[in-house]
C-alpha cells in the first residue's frame, strides 16, 4: 500500500480521470512509434524522462506529454464523445508523467524531489497542490484518432518546483549564512532568455539581493569572435566581472537544482549561497545553457562574464564541478568586488543533450 507521501505519484492522474468520468484507453502503436522523434524535436529538452518526461534546467520548465487512444468501436455514442475520451486519457497520461518526472528532478547530489516527498508531508502537500493544476501547452489529435496533450510546470519562480523543494535545501544552510539588508540593488543588464529573465531580457529576482551590492559599470556585452568562441578569461583581464561562466564540456555533467562548485582543495567556492530562500527560488541557482553562444546570450551572463575552465567532477553521479585553486581564488578575489555570486550569476556550461 502506498501511503500519503507517495500518493502524490498518482494523485494528478486519479483526478482527471475521476472528475470526468472517463475510460484510459490503451496508447495506440502509432502514438508508441512517434514518441522518441517527438522528444528529440521539443526545444525545451534537458533530461528524458521515459520518453515524454522532460526537465530543461536553463529555460525553468517541467513538460510532459500524455497520449490517448480512441476507445473501441460502440464504447462512444458519437466521435465527439470518441475523441473527448482520448483526450481525458490524454491528460491523465500527461499527469501521471509529470508527476513521475517531477519526483525523479534531482535536487542535490545525494537527493531527488521524492526523497523530501518521503521525508516530509508538508512537500508532498504543496506538490501535490502544484500537479493539480499545470499549464496546458497544448492539446491535439492525430489522424488514427490518437490524442496528445502536453503540460508544464515551471521550474523556478512562484508555484514552482523550486519553491517547494528549495526551502528544505537551504534550511540546512540557515545557521552558516549572514543576510544583510540591502543597500544598493543590482545594476540591471539587457541580454534575452533563460530561468530568471524577464520579457524585456533583466535577469529576474528580488528589486535588491540579500547582500549588499555595488556594481561598477557594466561594459558592451562579449560577442562570439569570427570563427570561434571566447576562450578563458585571461589574468591581464582585472574585469570588473558580471558573472562567472564555468566550461564543464568534455565532462558528461548532469544538471542538479542546487549543485556546488568546488577546487582541487575540496573547498567550496559556490553552492551554500548567502542569499534569501526567496532569491533562489525566483532565479535558480546556477544556469545550464548547452553552447557558448547560448550562454552569453542569457540574462545571468550579463556583459562580461569570468570565464574558467572546470577540471574535473567531485561526485561520482557527475554533478558538482572542480576548478583549479587558482582559479577559485581569483573567483572569489573578483566576487568580493563585483557580487556575482550573491546574485547567482553563475553559469554551469554543459555538453549537448545526447539521445
């Protein structure tokens, strides 16, 4: 028997279903065969989720795709009713990934979503609320009569994934940290796109960080050079910095919602950030792009980003990088300045999604 924390699984599903009164047909061989091409032609795909669960750190979104068959020849009066009952099988399909997936997003190095759902009611409460309502992206059919509905949750920001499982991260982290009142807010940039920017391209998040901040002046944003892209930031570079860009490619990094940056020392130069819960919740903690000139594009990028190279991972699931001790000092030399890091700007660049 399942009991309450684990019901969460199934419970977005069950209320589609019961609230209708609808019959969950099997999912017809065309909608099987088509699937995988439907997966790797979504541009929001990060992670694959049994095929039709997908989580993209870098855009903020969970999506899931349901499918439902038609029922069988006399079981609907009319096609109306025929093709109201895919799209309730549809929809309960959608759900009940969704909610597979979700449990399945990995939050730390050693936690997913459905441990805190394990260890905590109020979690498996407040989720539970989150899958009885995602956003429709779209509801369609197919020629054979099959439907497909597609849903989202975001990632970050209010009624999101992060404002649930967030807060239980950071209270660990409570003790250790000092919030200040702020003084100065942040100077704002104009890049586009990403978790944390708003439609005019600013990087989202509270008017003020929870530390004060007094940034210099922001120069002209970096563009890829004729035939390649920005190498390592060099040391005659003094910046100021708007950002700091880890290069993990070559290193089969997975994306994690609060993953920590490391030096060959063991010391942890990010990851128990010194921000509000609220702050984190509404832009993330690091951002994920799949390119160079996806990265620079982003609104954590800002203008003129440090740019180092990690090493290697420091766990073996492949989540949290390793940068050089030299490179972490003059992270946090750069940090004390320019308050990037208070701000988490700070940019996990990772290989492209394989499938």
């Amino acid at each position: 028997m399942y009991n309450s924390r684990q019901l969460f699984l199934l419970r977005g599903a069950a209320t589609v279903i019961l609230a209708a009164g609808l019959w969950l047909p099997t999912v017809s061989v065309y909608a099987q065969n088509s699937r995988a091409a439907r997966v790797v032609n979504d541009p929001l795909v990060d992670i694959v989720a049994n095929g039709k669960g997908r989580v993209n750190y870098s855009a903020g979104v969970v999506k899931a795709t349901g499918y439902g068959a038609p029922p069988a020849a006399g079981v609907a009066s009319s096609g109306a009713q025929a093709k109201l009952m895919a799209l309730g099988a549809a929809r309960a399909d959608a759900l009940r990934t969704l909610a597979m997936t979700v449990s399945s997003i990995q939050v730390t190095a050693e936690t997913k979503v459905k441990n805190y759902v394990l260890q905590k009611d109020e979690v498996s409460t407040q989720l539970d609320a989150l899958l009885q309502s995602p956003r429709i992206v779209s509801e369609s059919m197919q020629t054979d009569g099959t439907a497909v509905v597609v849903v989202e949750l975001p990632l970050y920001g209010k009624d999101s994934i992060a404002s649930v499982v967030l807060p239980e991260v950071l209270k660990s982290e409570e003790n250790n940290a000092e919030v200040v009142e702020p003084e100065v807010a942040y100077a704002p940039v104009a890049p586009v796109g990403g978790a944390g920017a708003t439609s005019s391209g600013e990087f989202r998040g509270p008017a003020q960080p929870a530390i004060p901040v007094s940034l210099p002046p922001i120069p002209k944003r970096p563009t890829l050079p004729p035939g390649g892209e920005p190498g390592q930031t060099p040391f005659s570079d003094n910046g100021p910095f708007t950002s700091v860009l880890i290069d993990c490619r070559g290193l089969n990094m997975e994306a994690v919602m609060s993953p920590k940056l490391y030096d060959t020392t063991g010391r942890e130069v990010y990851g128990t950030i010194r921000v509000t819960p609220e702050y984190a919740i509404e832009t993330g903690i690091v951002g994920y792009p799949r390119s160079m000139a996806e990265a620079l594009k982003t609104a954590r990028c800002g203008a003129h980003p440090l740019i180092v190279r990690a090493l290697r991972v420091a766990d073996k699931h492949r989540f949290n990088p390793v940068i050089s001790l030299e490179d972490a000092d003059r992270i946090l030399a750069a940090n004390n300045r320019d308050k990037f890091l208070q701000q988490t700007r700070v940019i996990f660049l990772v290989d492209p999604v394989r499938y």
